[in-house]
C-alpha cells in the first residue's frame, strides 16, 4: 500500500472522471485537472469565485464549478481549454447544479425551489420545470441515464414526473400516496422507482416506471419512520434504514420483507466478528501534556493502533439521543451495499463508532467495525468486497471478509481522513482531508 | 342448705310435744325479755340461770328447743323443784351438742364453699378483666382498622377524582392536540399554497422582467454526446418515448422471467432428482414387504392400483415437463404429493412392521439375507429370552421350595396340603388294615408257636420221663421188651422232626424279628408251661402214646392233619407274600402318584 504526496483542495472538492483518467481538485477558484497515475496537472482552470460544487460530465469531457453564491456556472472542456461556459442565473439564486446524464445539459435548481432551469450546451436553449419540491432527495436519475424522475408538490399534493432525458419530455406523471414526500430513487436496472414518505411516518410506495404503483410497505405506525434507503446494485433487494435501529430488506419480486437486521448495544452473534480498534498512545507525561501538543500536535494522531478480535458478548457504546431535538442522532442513517451485493454496511447513528457489515447470503451479520471515535464516511470498493472505513483521525481502515486493518497515512503533519473516494477501478482511494488530499494505491493483485 | 332438713325432720318427730309446749311458750313469750334481760340486770352473777328462775329457765330452754326443732326433747324439772332430770337434760344436751357439731361441719362446709367461690370469683373476675381488656384492644383496633379503611377510601376517591382529572384532561390535550393539527394542518396548507403563489407571482416577475443576468454563455455549441442531432417535439416522438419505455420495461421483466425461469427448471431437476430417488427407493422394497406381511395384501393392492396411478402421472408429468404449462404444474405437484404421502406410508408401515412382525421377518428371511445389525439383534433377542425362560425356572423352583417348606402359607397350599393329607391318611388307613391283618396273623401264629412250644415242653418232659423210665428200665433188669423199645423211640424222634417242621414252617412266614424270638423261644423251653397245662400234657401223653397201637390210629391221623397244615401253610406262606405284595407295590405306585403331580 503506498501513498501519494499530500494536495491541497479547498471544500473537499475533489473528484476523478468517470473514465478513471483524471483528478479534479479545487482551490479555491481554481480548478486542478490532473493525471491520476502520474498526478502531474494537465489542465488548470481559474473561475470567476471560490467553487462550491464540481462535477464531472458523464463523458469525462467536462467539468461544472458551481459559485451558488454568486449564482454562476462555469463549465470547461478538457478537450478544448480555451473553450468554456458560464451560465448565470441572476437574480433569483442558484440552489444546486447537476450534470444531466448525457453531459450535454445542466439541471439548475434555483433558490425556493422556484424551479429547475435545464440548461442546453447543444444548443443554449433554457427550459424550466416548476415546482420542485424541496426534500431530501427530490431528483434521481435512472442508471442508465436515460430517465429522470422528479417530486413535486402542487396544491399540497406530492406528484412525481418521470423525464426522458433525451429531450426531456415528460413521459409521466402522477399523484403519489404520501403525506410529505421525502425521497425517490430509481432501481438500478431503472425499471422500479422507490418513494419514501417523510419521516413521520414509515411509507415506501415503489412505482414502476410507467407509473403504476407495484406495492407499499409499512413497518409500522406512530413513530419516526425511515431515515435512509438503499437499493443493492442488483435491484434484488431493497434496505431500509429506519429510526428504530433496524434495517429492513424487502425482496423485489414480492416487495415483501426478507430479513430485519436489528443492531443491538449487547452483540451475541455467534457467527459474527466484533472487530475493536485499540489505540495504543504514546505515553506522555501529564505536566508537558500541553506542550507537547503544541510542540508536535501530530504525535497524537500518530498513535498506533490495531485491531483486536473481542469475545463475544460485545458490549457497544451507544450514545444516548437528545429525543427532544429535531432530527435525533438515533437510527440508520448510512446504509450501502458492496459491489457483488454480498454485504450490506451500515451505520447506526447512536452507535456512531460503529459500522456493521451483513451478509446477504446468509442473511446475518458478518462483522462489526467497533471504532475508537466516530466513523465519518465508509466506501465499497466498486469492484471487491472490501469497504474503507475514516473516523477523522490520520488513519485508514478496511474491512475485507478476510479480515481488518488499519493504515497510518504517512503524511508529515496534521492530517484527518474525513472522506474517502475510490477510484473506479478499486486500485486507488483517495483520502480527502480538511484542505489536503492524498492518494493511496491499493497493492494490486498482481504485485500481491 | 343442709340446714332445714334436720329441722324439718325434728318438727315432724316433735309434731305432738309442740302442742304441750305451746301452752309454756305463750308464757315463755313475755317472760323471755326478762330471761335475756336478766343476765344484763344481774351483771354480778352474770348467770343465765339462777335459783330463782329455774322454771323460767327451763321453760325458755324448752321453747328454744322447740323452736330448734327438738321437741321431742325438754328439760324437765324434778318432782322436786329442785334439780333438773338428768337423762332429759343429758339428752338435750347431746342433741344440742350434735346440733353444734353438725351446724360447725356445715360451718366449715360453708367456708370451704365460700373459700371455693371467692377463688373462682375472683379468677372469673379476672378473666372478666382480661376479657374486658381484650374487648378493648380489639375495639381499639377495630377502630383503627376503620380508621385506615376511612382513609382509604378518601384516598380512593381522591384518586378517583384525579384520575377522572386526568382523564379529562387527557382529553382535552387529545381534542387540543387533533384542533392543532388541524390547525397545524390548515396552516400549512395555507402557507404552502401561500408559498405557491408567492412562487408563481416571482416566476412571473422574472419573466416579466426579463433577467437580463439569466443567461448562458457558451464559447461554441457543442454537439450531442451520442452525436445525433436533436429532435423537434413531435407526436412521434412521443410515441417512441413510450415504446421504448415499454421496452425496457419489457426487457426487465423478459430477464426476470428469464431468471424465473432458471431458477423454475433447476427446481425443477431438483424435484425429478427428488421424485426418482423416491422412486428408487420405494420401488425395490416393496416386493419384500409384500413377502414379508401377506395379511396387508389388501393394502398392497391398494398401494400398487396408487403406484401404478403415480407411475402413470409422473410419467406424464415428465412428458409435460418441457411444457410447463399450467395443469403439467399441477400434475408435477400432484404425483409429488401422491409420492410423498407413499413415503411417508411405507415409512410407517416399515416402523410398524420393525416394531411388531420383526421376529417373523427375520425367521423367514434369516437364511436369505440376515444382515449383521439383524443378525446381531436376533441373537440379542435370543439371549435376552434364554435369560428369561432361566429366570421363569428359578423362579418356579424358588416357588416350589417355599411351598414345601411352608407348605399352610396360602390357601391353595393348604387345599393342596389337605388333599395330601387325605391321600396319604387313606394310604395309612390301607397301611393300617394290613397291619391289622399282619398282627391277626401273627396272633394266630404266635398261638400256635406257643401251643407248639407247650407241646414240645410236654413232649421234652415226656421224653425225659420216658428216658427215664426207659433208663429205669433198662437200669432194673434186662427186660425181655427190649425190642420194642426201638420203634418207640424212632416214632418221638420222628414225632419231633415233624413237630419242629411245622414250627419253622410257621416262624418263616412272619417278620425276621418274630423269627429270631421264635427260635429264642425255641432254645430256651419254658419250664412252667408244662407244668401249667395238663391238658396238652395229656395230648402229649397221648402223643407220646403214638407208637402205641391205640393211639397210632389217632396220632396217624393228627400227623397227618399236621401235614395237611403245614402243607396249607406253606401254600398260605406263598400266598401271604404274593398278598403281602400288592400293597407293597400299591404304595409304591401312590408314591409315586404322589410324586408325579407336582
């Protein structure tokens, strides 16, 4: 395993083409194209202001800088730099800006959710899709990048619009049976839409891409419903993250509950792993603590540390949720299936050094990451089962069915892994701190 | 209360004296102050009776005693005057003293009495306190348990009340809670629409303003990523929209049903792998079980008329396998049912049959095919058996030794016992009879031993006296009847060996003890039988008298009548054993009669 020199990046924008080809980072306004083998710059672009969004066109041939502040879009051409595009959607606001999949058009949500300016770069035409509906995730694309499907809200009644993205015809639209639509998101074979309701009330209705509705399914009633959802890459399964510390797995030919994976505070399963990270400090003497920490702050974060294999019982520290407050941290809040849908991982928001990994074969859990401080961000590998885990110290951990390791990253000075991003080919991770990046090269299985 | 009794018994005795007496006391009335007076007016003499006042004494003595009941008694005063009659007095006086004693005894009884009931009066008051004071404790409870109950009870309602309180308000937040939802409800409802046409009217501006800023600056256009060029909106279009929606919709379903259909067919195999190993199995055993149990040839038949339906079923469930239509699906689940409902009937069957005809079956098919495990267990069984036929015949002979060795411990012992009882008392009362008739016998013959032995005795005095007159004889003088001496002597010796004959003809016939005492009596001769019976002496004489030409015709036919005897008696002798025989062996067999029952 080696890694790379560290970059600066501002706003931890840092992106890699989908070709693989290249690295994009921010700084600031300035826009850093890179090799990602080499790493050498091949492009630099300078925007109009500090960028706040970037995306990459699904051809790997442009990138978006979206400024929401000044309500700018710049786009460059890695092909032709002296080309480029600003889009400026004046005086009413820019909320957020996307890619439509063909990388020809950009969806512009403005501020209020007023509406959503679909911009042409084939011909500059502008066309407008009103009422949006601001919710946790309003808009999703279909994998395969030819359909769009969009939330509403009219007349206080949630509708769903069903876009062909080519031209952007409506090719549906309809009502939906929810209170307060949350969320949509389309299978990936693209065929079943899954629409959640707020999280009032526990409600997902899956639509089939005509429109009709294929079923319901409520766990129950009368109490904070679904917090996260997540389809396995093989639309076979359907996980459910909900505010009662459970997931929930529905099957896609009967939209039937499988499986109902509880994460208790007391682990006994026999057949799963309790991995603990002990950290093992440096001892230092308690009167030059301070200075110490000022001299070399980076000592402490330098600390070794392993895993160890815990006997089961686990006892797992759980945090106790301010009920009271909106939005309590308690319930799956991150759910994500491995590449080969074999595992699923999760994260249990009021066990938030945790991060268990189920087996969907055998339907139970496989293991359980116990973390000495919080879990920030965990990625699968898009090719193998192996999931990257970073707790914002300067570590790395996977996971893989063989087992658990934790990697110092070797970098001089301070530097917490607080995300994480796979290259697609699943031979690099890159690292992405407060206002550094660095790459890691997983050892291929050639050298191994 | 013992008191009035004497005192009435004395009125009745008195009952005549009283009405002498009444006459005085009428007197004696005034005159008795005087009396008690007197001593206290005399005080110096201090006497109840002085000279002066004897008559009156008396007379107040008398009355007194009449109202003490003792009339029948007075004091009486001499002829005289003077001087009191003593025998009265003295007779008064002991009654008077008896009145005392009875009267202090009553005393005395009374005190006990009284002492008696103070005691349990004062331990029934006692207990009066006591129980008062438990009266009071328990009052006092009581009270205090009515107290708490009281309390209880306020509590009760006041807990009530709260809770209808609580209820209430319960309701009311309920009822406040819906009215704010619906508040909730109607004002979000409002603000949204509110929000809508804040949002329409701001489109509207921006429109209508026409944002100079809202625009897109593009170097050059660039083309189509899939390098078509783009479209007009058109009806066409529309309609290829949906086609192709459709087709992909299709084409997910096509895979799906694809991968159904995968999944279906290796089930599928799975189930026909299933069926014929089914089969397999089944199918070879049955003629073993038909072999085996003959008597459920009825459900054989009934179990081949299903296999052969089954056979005829899977047979053309395998044909509309590859079909795969509905009733083939059917049919599949059909014979799949039928087979296992089989299986799971022969597994019966064959459980039931291990269990039960086990033994049967492996005697019929021992040579054939016994198995180790089979062979094994019959071996196991057979020994187990050998153990309990062993244990049955320990058993039994335990059995048979308590009863011979306490033969009355149950009834049917002592049924049994009593019959042995019975048995052996008619063999003792037969035994007995032979005995009788042994003793009969030997009676006889111990007669005739002793009529023999008085005759030898005779006879022996009679040779001695013959030898003596024939040594006389011959000691006078050479007589000229030497010669007829001769026979005489040759006939007694003669007489005596047929005399002897008889005897141990007689003696054989009994038990060898009789015989030894026979011949005891035989050697030692008794000296005072020939003395005693001159009868026989007589016949000896005239036995002695054989070769006498008189007598020879008597003793020739005694001799005779002898002979017949011994002769009978020798046949008697047979038949006595060949009798005494029977029983012999009659016992023997009733012995064994006796034997053989048990």
């Amino acid at each position: 395993m080696n890694f790379s020199e560290v970059f600066k990046q501002t706003n931890q924008l840092c992106r890699v083409s989908p070709d693989g080809k290249y690295l994009a980072t921010c700084v600031q306004y300035r826009l850093v194209i890179r090799d990602v083998n080499t790493l050498q710059i091949l492009q630099l672009y300078t925007c109009l202001d500090q960028v706040v969004h970037m995306e990459w066109s699904s051809d790997s041939l442009f990138i978006l800088c979206a400024m929401y502040k000044r309500g700018l879009v710049q786009v460059w051409s890695l092909e032709q730099p002296d080309w480029h595009c600003k889009i400026d959607e004046g005086s009413i606001g820019l909320l957020s800006s996307r890619w439509s999949p063909d990388g020809r058009h950009i969806l512009n949500t403005t501020e209020f959710h007023l509406r959503v300016t679909v911009w042409s770069l084939c011909n500059k035409s502008v066309s407008y899709i009103k009422y949006p509906k601001a919710c946790q995730k309003g808009m999703d694309f279909s994998t395969d990048g030819r359909y769009m499907a969009l939330a509403e809200r009219r007349d206080c009644k949630d509708y769903i619009s069903v876009f062909v993205c080519n031209d952007w015809h409506l090719l549906r639209h309809f009502e939906t049976e929810t209170q307060d639509l949350a969320g949509v998101e389309w299978s990936p074979n693209g065929c079943v839409l899954a629409v959640w309701d707020t999280c009032l009330e526990y409600k997902v209705l899956l639509y089939s891409l005509d429109g009709r509705l294929l079923s319901t399914y409520s766990a129950y009633e009368w109490s904070l419903g679904i917090k996260s959802i997540a389809w396995s890459p093989s639309s076979q399964f359907l996980a459910i993250g909900s505010y009662d510390e459970k997931v929930r797995i529905l099957n896609h030919i009967t939209w039937k509950k499988i499986v109902e994976f509880e994460h208790p505070a007391t682990i006994n399963n026999t057949k799963a792993v309790v991995y603990r990270e002990v950290e093992k400090r440096l001892t230092i003497a308690s009167d030059d603590l301070s200075l110490q920490q000022l001299s070399m702050g980076s000592s402490v974060f330098n600390s070794q540390s392993k895993y160890e294999i815990c006997q089961l019982p686990v006892q797992v520290p759980t945090v106790q949720p301010d009920t009271d407050r909106a939005n309590p941290k308690v319930g799956i809040s991150s759910l994500s299936f491995s590449a080969d849908n074999r595992y699923l991982a999760t994260k249990n928001d009021n066990m938030p050094t945790c991060v268990w990994v189920w087996d969907m074969q055998r339907v139970g859990l496989q293991a359980v990451l116990e973390q000495a401080s919080v879990v920030r961000c965990f990625v699968w590998d898009p090719r193998r089962p192996r999931l990257a885990v970073c707790t914002a110290n300067s570590k790395l951990y996977l996971w893989s069915p063989a087992g658990c390791v934790s990697v110092r990253v070797p970098v001089e000075g301070c530097f917490q892994v607080l995300s994480l991003l796979w290259h697609c080919s699943g031979d690099s991770l890159i690292l992405i701190g407060k206002d550094q990046l660095c790459l890691c090269y997983m050892e291929t299985e050639q050298e191994s | 209360m013992t008191m009035p009794e004497p005192a009435y018994e004395t009125k009745e005795i008195c009952s005549v004296t009283r009405l002498l007496m009444s006459p005085s006391r009428q007197n004696s009335v005034p005159a008795l102050p005087s009396a008690l007076l007197l001593p206290k007016n005399y005080s110096v003499l201090s006497a109840f009776c002085t000279e002066q006042n004897v008559n009156q004494c008396t007379s107040y003595i008398n009355q007194e005693m009449g109202s003490l009941g003792l009339c029948g008694l007075s004091v009486e005063l001499c002829d005289g005057g003077e001087g009191l009659e003593a025998v009265s007095a003295l007779n008064l006086m002991y009654e008077l003293l008896q009145v005392n004693r009875r009267s202090q005894r009553a005393l005395e009884e009374m005190e006990n009495l009284h002492l008696r009931s103070t005691s349990d009066l004062e331990h029934l008051q006692h207990g009066h306190t006591r129980l008062k004071d438990q009266l009071e404790y328990i009052r006092r409870e009581n009270s205090g348990l009515h107290e708490g109950e009281r309390q209880l009870q306020l509590k009760i309602k006041t807990l009530q009340s709260c809770l209808k309180s609580e209820k209430e308000e319960v309701q009311k937040l309920q009822s406040i809670i819906s009215s704010r939802a619906t508040q909730y409800n109607h004002d979000a409802k409002r603000k949204e629409r509110e929000c809508t046409k804040l949002k329409e009217r701001l489109n509207q501006l921006l429109v209508d303003k026409r944002d100079k800023k809202l625009v897109i600056e593009v170097s050059n256009t660039i083309g189509r990523s899939d390098g078509k060029r783009g479209l007009w909106k058109t009806g066409k279009a529309e309609a290829r929209h949906e086609g192709e929606m459709y087709t992909a919709l299709l084409t997910d379903y096509e895979a799906r049903q694809r991968s159904l259909m995968v999944e279906n067919a290796e089930l599928k195999k799975v189930l026909q792998q299933m069926k014929k190993d089914m089969m397999s199995i089944l199918s070879p055993k049955k003629p073993v079980a038909k072999g085996a149990v003959p008597e459920d040839s009825l459900e054989q038949v009934d179990a081949d008329a299903e296999e052969e339906e089954e056979e005829e079923v899977c047979e053309s469930s395998r044909e509309s396998l590859e079909q795969s239509c509905e009733q083939a699906r059917e049919q599949l689940t059909n014979s799949i049912r039928l087979q296992w409902r089989r299986l799971k009937n022969h597994m019966e069957r064959l459980d039931s049959q291990a269990s039960l005809a086990a033994s049967q079956e492996r005697e019929r098919d021992g040579e054939e095919l016994i198995s180790r495990r089979v062979h094994e267990e019959e071996l196991q069984r057979l020994r187990l058996e050998l153990q309990q036929c062993r244990d049955f015949v320990q058993a039994q002979q335990q059995l048979l030794q308590q009863q011979l060795s306490s033969p009355c411990d149950e009834e049917t012992a002592a049924l049994l016992n009593d019959c042995y009882t019975l048995e052996e008392k008619e063999r003792l009362k037969e035994e007995w009879r032979l005995f009788e008739e042994q003793k009969r016998n030997f009676e006889k013959e111990r007669k005739s031993f002793t009529d023999a032995a008085i005759r030898l005795g005779h006879e022996r005095k009679a040779f001695e006296d013959d030898r003596a007159t024939w040594m006389k004889n011959q000691f006078l003088n050479m007589t000229p009847f030497v010669d007829r001496k001769r026979p005489a002597k040759s006939a007694s010796t003669s007489a005596s060996s047929l005399g002897a004959e008889p005897e141990a003809k007689v003696i054989s016939t009994p038990a060898p003890l009789t015989k030894s005492h026979s011949y005891t009596a035989f050697n030692t001769p008794k000296a005072p039988i020939s003395s005693r019976t001159p009868s026989t002496a007589d016949l000896y004489r005239t036995l002695r008298l054989l070769p006498d030409n008189s007598c020879t015709r008597g003793s020739g036919k005694r001799g005779s009548r002898l002979d017949s005897s011994s002769v009978h008696s020798s046949g008697e002798h047979s038949t006595a054993k060949s009798r005494q025989r029977p029983p012999d062996s009659s016992l023997r067999s009733h012995a064994k009669d006796f034997h053989s029952p048990t």
